[in-house]
C-alpha cells in the first residue's frame, strides 16, 4: 500500500531490506511451552520489505515502543517508515508510536535515550561512532518477543528492556555502575522527518517530578498533537530543558532563569529534556503514557495504567494478552511453521489501535475532543489495504473488536466535516491517502458476517454520504457518466473500478436490511466496471470526458498519477470481485480467462520497469503480490473450472513471498493485509470479494488448524498427506459430506463444523 497522491513524487524510490518473519530468540521470562505468543516472533519489524516495528505493543494498542535506527528527511524515508531498518548500526532512540507495515509513515512520538556518561545533544552519524547520542548495537543482543524488547546499547553498556500496556510505555533501563544515568528526551525527530516538521511543542517537570508535554506536527495528518506524560522510579538530581531552535525572528521575552538548568517548562518546536540520575545501584525504571487528546489526559492515562513499578509484572501482563489474542486460532506444525503463522497472526492484530483516553475522550477528523459512548475509538485505517483479508478475518474471529471498529468508524463519519468515513486515517485524523472508499466493504462484510452491536441505520446512512459526495475523487462525474474522465482525476481506470466494487458492497448490506431501493441504486452502480473495459486490448483503461479511450496505451506502464493506481493495466484488469463471471465472459470463456491469467504469471518482466513506483514489489511475472490489487487474482481459476491452477499458483507464492528472514515479506506488510492472506491462504480459503459470504478454496498449507470463531463455534480444517510432494487437492469434505466445489460459503464457516482436504501428487483427472 501506500502513498497518497499528493505525497507519490516526493518521495524517491528506495531499495528495500527489512522484515517480516526471525527466528525465535532467547526469551527472558518463561512463557508455557506450545502457547501461541511463544511461538511468534515480533522481531516482525525489521523495517525494509515489511516495514513492521520489533518493539513492545499489545492487541490494538495505543503504544508501540519501538527502537529507531533512523528517522531521515521524507526524500529517504520509504525504507525507515516504521523508524527500523534491520541492516543499520546504530540505535537513535526509542519512541512511542509507530505504524506496522504502512508504505507511507509519521510518527516516532516522544523519543527518549538512555544515556551513561557525557550527554551530546545531536543524534550524530551513525557512520561515525559517538558524534552524537545514537549507539551501535548487535542483533545478537536483541530479544523480542510479544509485548517486550531488550537490546543492549553498546556505546553505553546499556542494557535496555520495553515493554507496554494499552496506553502505557514501561521502560527498564540497566546502566554500568559507576556511571552517570541520563534520559534524553528529544521532541524534535519525527519518521518521515523534515525541516519545520513540528510546528510547536511544549514541555513541563511538575513538582511531583512528572515531566509532561505536546507537539504539534505538520506531517501525513497535518496539523496532529500528540501529549505525553512521563515518571521515573528514582528522583532527579537535576533536569535541564533546552530549545535548540536558533532560526526565531521573534522570541518575545524570556521566562524566569537564565540557563537551560534553570527552567521548569520550555516552549518551541525544538526540544529537548536532559533528566539526570546520578550513579545508579538498580535499574531506573520509566512509564509514558500519550494522550491525542492533551496533556491532562496523558496525566489520567498514566495515572490509570501506569500504577506501580513492577516492570516484569506488566510484561507477564502484556504477554498474557498476546496469549490470549493469539489463542483465537489453534494451529499443528513444525516449529517453523508455528513461527510464521502466529508471527502472522500477530500482525494482524495490531491495528487499527486504540486513540481514546481512559476518560472516553478522542480526537475526532475535525481536530474536535469528543467522548466515546458505550465503545472504544479506535484508528490507524489503511483502508485500501485491509478491507481484502484483515478485517474480514477480524470480523469472523473477534467480531467483538469489529463491532467497536465500526462504531469508530461511524463516529468519525459523524464528526468529519465533510461527513465522510475515513479513507486512511489515524488518531482519528484523516490523512487523505490512496483511493475508493473501501471503510464501506469492511462494515458490510461485518453486517453479512453476523457482527452486531452497532447502529446498522447511522452505519448504512454513513456508507451512503461516502459513496455519493461529489468532491471525493471526482464522484460527480463517476455519478453522472459511469467513470471517472482520467482528464479532470488522476488515476481514472483504478477509481472507477473501486468505486464499483464498493458500490456493490453497500447494496449488499442495504438488501440484507431490506433497504431494496438503496439496493437497487449501488447494484446498478456496480457495474460500472463496464465502462473502463476496452474489448480491444482486453484490459481495463481509463477514458476521458469524451469517451474516448485515454492514450498513449501500454499495458505494462506504472507511476504515481497515471491511470492506476499504485499498478498498470495487467495488475488492475482483474478487479471486478464483484462479478467476476461478469470479467470471465468479457475475456472470452474460461478457457481464454485461464490462459489470460497464466501470461499474468508466466511473462517474464523486468523489475526495473518498477524501479519508480516502489510500492510494486513480490513480482511473479506481472502478478506483484507485495501490493494489494492483485492479492485475489491466484484465487480466480476456481470461478473458471481450474482450481489446481489455483493451487498451483497458491504454492509458488507461500514458497516465493513469505520466509523466516529478515527481508521475510515481500512487499510492506501493509497494517496486516499481507499477513491476513498468508492466514486464510494456510488454511486453505480466501474472501475474494468480502461481503459476498463466501470463500475461495485454495490449498490448506497447515495440517490441522482450529479457528475459535467470535460466536463460540470452532471451525476446523484439517489435511491428510500434505508434504511437498503432494501440493494438489484430490478430495474436499465438509463434515464429511463431499464437498464438489471450491467455494465455501460464510454460514457453514460461522455453523463451526471441519473442512477436510485429502492432498495428491498431481492435479485431479
């Protein structure tokens, strides 16, 4: 996923190495032997390829303490947007907030620094060890694990340990002896960094010595405050506060003291905290909360869930949550293959994140404070991304979080002033970033998948407002003429195609309300994939005003602003999930559709044709299975009468785009999505178009895994003789009636029951 529009050409493209799936590594709490969270390994965020974080967070949490290893100017940042790269020397600082997985990224809230000795200011250059207070350390020091990560700070001979609650960060820092203990607070640095980034900030000791503050941010969500409120279990020997800004036509006058060490509070948009301990005889223990309210709810947030100073017993606690949240699925196989499911499964279950305080209160999309009723807010939508596989997944495992993403997703509607549902968002503000207005599929796959405890009217009638404001990516002309002209929007072929999937999604929810008229109105609307169909190069292209078929025309051509998005015609000809027998006829039959998509996968392509559009990754021939449109297309020979070609496509890419390595994941990881189609895919179904109540049957890539359904039913499925040598389906049964179709439908999953699969050697006669 990633860039919007507006951003696309200023950033250059970067060379990916990063994460997805490690080893398991040393663990400095026992966990049970053959639980969920001991087989995963959050090392998941190596930064690269997968773009995901390695730090401490819990299920949906508002924290995500993390170590930077980078936090560069936005022109460089495409391989840092989740502030660690795995291939860097140096740690900067661990900061509070980090996106998994996004192709764009902001962020890196409330950095702080361990320090043993001299203080230095600057970051410094990682090639250049001690210039400043960044610090060399070794993979081999790392340990990550659910809700904790330790490193140690070789500079410093730190040892350095993290960990976090819903809105906490708990840190326990363990400093040589003899050495003088320090905390650098920086609030300068941002991922996705540049000159004048933060537009003001502000910092505070109080008293009790609770040091607390904001910043405001011009960054992906112009305009974001983000408070913080931190304590420390030893007292201050001293505390000085800087503004480093130098660059001011006008200061006005200054405040009491004359020096740095003088000040009880600094205002500016260049700050920084020095926070001395003297020499220490026990580790100084730190706990953060944040607030994207204000500063007085960062104090109530800390207070809430920041008692005591039992660092061991929050991380037991955090890791109790993960086992649970984990435990949704019971999954049989080797060690590997537990690492990289549950690592899969942890993914997923990152965002969105929670951004309400403990009082209730949240920002909402109109930089309002408004207060949570009777649900949690939650933010973080990459819509674009995981309204294919990870919120689908959600909504049939926890349909209890999905009833609280919808009201926050109904509440932002109601609060945005445009009055629209949100498209790429987090901490409530909209950001604006890619395209359709896909928070429509998610409620209605929910609604159809039986999640309830939301208002379906105020949900229905928020669908609506998206699907019909006219200044949203020219929807006046795609209600008027059926598309959208390429000459008055970037990008027409792929917003129309979108637009119609999710016009097809909200007449889905509307006829299940008996809504028939709303029904009748976006059913119509959905088939206007018709419109970018061009029978002569049988691709789908974008047209203009007049009608005419927009040119020059090569299939193979991608950038930021053409006719697709993040895509060309080959990748985006296939996305009509909605009616794909539709797209089956238009080709020519099925056996033409099949052949169609064999050249898909089977053309040899040359990466560099990419070199500029760095989001379209994971290439099999033109198929690029590390961005999202092309994520249903292996499933498709089902609808053709060729489901060993879909399995035989499903193994090319479980063994060709996921590994247990640092550069595990092809393409970002995108809030889950990537992950979410690993899941479904390993066990053996997939949504292809969520809200049509059915799945795809694939190949099963486990032997036996039991999904513990929302509603208390578990749904099985199990494999005989699947090894390598036998990657085909030669029979299916669901609870043991033959199954003669590759489809499953969404009520016999949410019955419970088990889906067994006898694999052969070679595709059936």
């Amino acid at each position: 996923m990633s860039l919007s529009t507006l951003t696309r050409s200023l950033l250059a493209a970067t060379l990916l190495s990063g994460t997805a799936f490690l080893p398991v590594h040393a663990q400095t709490i026992p966990q049970p032997q053959g639980s969920p969270a001991s087989a995963v390994d959050p090392r998941i965020g190596t930064g690269g390829a997968g773009h995901t974080y390695p730090g401490a967070t819990v299920p949906f949490g508002m924290i995500q303490l993390s170590p930077d290893t980078a936090m560069t100017d936005f022109h460089h940042a495409y391989a840092w947007a989740a502030g660690y790269q795995y291939d860097d020397p140096t740690i900067m600082g661990f900061s509070h907030t980090h996106f998994s997985g996004a192709g764009h990224s902001d962020l890196g809230d409330v950095l702080v620094m361990p320090i043993a000795g001299d203080v230095r200011l600057e970051p410094g250059d990682a090639a250049v060890p001690e210039s400043g207070y960044r610090s060399r350390f070794r993979h081999a020091t790392e340990v990550e694990t659910p809700g904790y990560y330790a490193v140690t700070l070789d500079d410093y001979k730190i040892r350095a340990e993290l960990s976090a609650s819903r809105r906490v960060g708990w840190h326990r820092y363990t400093f040589p002896k003899g050495q003088p203990a320090h905390l650098l607070l920086d609030l300068r640095p941002s991922i996705y960094d540049y000159p004048g980034k933060v537009l003001w900030a502000r910092l505070h000791v109080a008293a009790d010595g609770t040091v607390s503050g904001c910043r405001t941010t011009r960054g992906w969500a112009p305009g974001r405050t983000l408070c913080f409120a931190m304590r420390f279990s030893k007292p201050m020997t001293e505390r000085t506060l800087y503004n480093r800004e130098t660059k001011v036509a006008y200061r006005g006058f200054s405040g009491p003291g004359n020096h740095p060490v003088d000040h009880e509070a600094q205002n500016g948009r260049e700050l920084e905290g020095v926070f001395d301990f003297g020499r220490l005889k026990e580790p100084l223990l730190v706990k953060t909360s944040i607030s994207p309210v204000s500063e007085e709810n960062a104090v109530v947030n800390l207070d809430s869930e920041g008692q005591g100073w039992d660092f061991d017993a929050q991380h037991n606690t955090a890791l109790g949550a993960w086992n649970k949240a984990l435990s949704v699925i019971d999954m049989q196989g080797t060690p590997d293959q537990r690492t990289q499911f549950y690592t899969a499964l942890y993914h997923v279950m990152l965002a969105p994140t929670l951004s309400m305080d403990a009082n209730g209160d949240f920002t909402g999309p109109d930089y309002q404070r408004h207060r949570a009723d009777g649900f949690e807010f939650y933010s973080t939508w990459s819509m674009w991304d995981v309204y294919r596989a990870q919120q689908p997944l959600l909504a049939i495992l926890r349909p209890d979080m999905s009833s609280h993403f919808i009201r926050s997703l109904i509440a932002s509607q109601q609060t945005s002033p445009f009055g629209l549902l949100p498209v790429w968002a987090y901490q409530g503000l909209e950001t604006w970033c890619m395209i359709g207005y896909h928070a429509v599929p998610v409620i209605a796959d929910a609604y159809l998948a039986g999640v309830r405890g939301f208002d379906a009217d105020a949900a229905l009638k928020s669908m609506i407002r998206s699907a019909t404001y006219g200044p949203y990516g020219d929807l006046t002309d795609y209600m008027k003429i059926g598309y959208v002209p390429i000459d008055k929007e970037p990008e027409g072929a792929s917003k129309t195609l979108e637009y119609a999937y999710d016009d097809w999604a909200l007449a889905r929810m509307a006829r299940a309300m008996g809504k028939t008229d709303v029904a009748r109105t976006f059913e119509k609307r959905s088939d206007n994939w018709r419109k970018v169909w061009d029978p002569e190069t049988r691709f789908m292209r974008a047209r203009t005003s007049s009608g005419a078929f927009h040119t020059p025309f090569t299939p193979a051509a991608a950038a930021y602003g053409s006719d697709y998005t993040e895509g060309n015609a080959w990748q985006y000809s296939w996305y009509v999930p909605q009616n794909i027998p539709g797209l089956i006829k238009v080709l020519g039959g099925r056996e033409k559709f099949t052949s169609r998509i064999d050249e898909l996968f089977d053309t040899k392509v040359d990466p560099a044709i990419f070199k500029n559009v760095e989001d379209i990754s994971g290439l099999i021939g033109w198929y690029a299975h590390g961005n999202e449109p092309d994520h249903h297309v292996a499933y498709l020979y089902d609808y053709a009468g060729a489901p060993w070609k879909t399995q035989q496509r499903l193994t090319q890419i479980m063994q060709t785009q996921y590994a247990l390595r640092p550069d595990g994941l092809a393409g970002n990881d995108d809030l889950g999505q990537m992950s979410a189609w690993y899941l479904f895919t390993a066990m053996g179904f997939y949504p292809v178009a969520p809200a049509s109540q059915e799945y795809a049957i694939g190949r099963p890539f486990v032997s036996r895994a039991v999904m513990h359904l929302g509603n208390g039913h578990d749904f099985t499925v199990t494999a005989d003789n699947l090894d390598d040598a036998h990657p085909y389906v030669g029979k299916m049964t669901l609870n043991g009636q033959p199954l003669s179709t590759p489809f499953l439908h969404q009520q016999d999953v949410l019955a419970g029951g088990e889906l067994h699969f006898v694999m052969q050697a070679q595709p059936p006669a």
